[in-house]
C-alpha cells in the first residue's frame, strides 16, 4: 500500500479536522507483515486526498490484478474498510464493497503545474 502524504494529502491546512498521524498508525497497525505500508511523496491527484493506493500481491498481479486508488480517506471507517478489504486479498482477490467502490478513483494526469 502508498499512502500519499504530500502537499495536499496529509495536510492539515487542508483537512484539518484529520490526524493524518493518527491515520497512519492505524494503517500500519491494520496490516501487520506480510503487508508493507509506505508513504510516498505526491501522487498528483490533489483534489482527492488523502490518497491510497492497494496493490495487488504478486500472485494477483501475474493474474492481471491492478493498483485500486482510493480518495478521499479522511475518516477511520474507510481506513478500515480499506485494511479489511486487504487483509481479505485486495485487488484480483477480494470483491470491493459497495462502501469502498465510492472511494475509488482513476489515477489521473498531473495537475496543471506539476511535474509527475
């Protein structure tokens, strides 16, 4: 999994009513190893922050599973909805929720401006 944590995301000019600290930790406490969890510099989808992004394991990607970005991650129940939907497999394994298939977005072009 990314977790953007860049200009927008992760911003508490932005969204300050999130600990985007708090986010992160329970993140990593809902994906204990074998899943890796990093942050990354901006993903150039800034008007959807906080960005996630799932990739799929190995074998799922092989298959022909791709990356789900999700948007829009400003609250604990999608961040929970998103490391249960992982723990279950992710992307090529597990079907999506109705709850999570709002939060998906397309990666995008860079923003007028941005350098990808």
């Amino acid at each position: 999994m990314t977790v953007c944590r860049d200009c927008c995301c992760g911003s508490a000019r932005k969204h300050p009513s999130v600990d985007h600290d708090a986010q992160l930790r329970r993140l990593r406490a809902g994906l204990p190893a074998p899943h890796r969890l990093r942050v990354s510099a901006c993903l150039d989808l800034c008007a959807q922050s906080n960005l996630v992004v799932v990739h799929p394991a190995p074998k799922a990607r092989r298959a022909g599973a791709r990356p789900v970005w999700f948007g829009l991650v400003l609250d604990d129940e999608v961040v929970d909805d998103i490391t249960g939907w992982v723990r279950a497999g992710g992307p090529g394994v597990a079907p999506l929720s109705a709850a999570l298939e709002l939060s998906v977005v397309a990666p995008g072009l860079p923003e007028p401006g941005r350098r990808r």
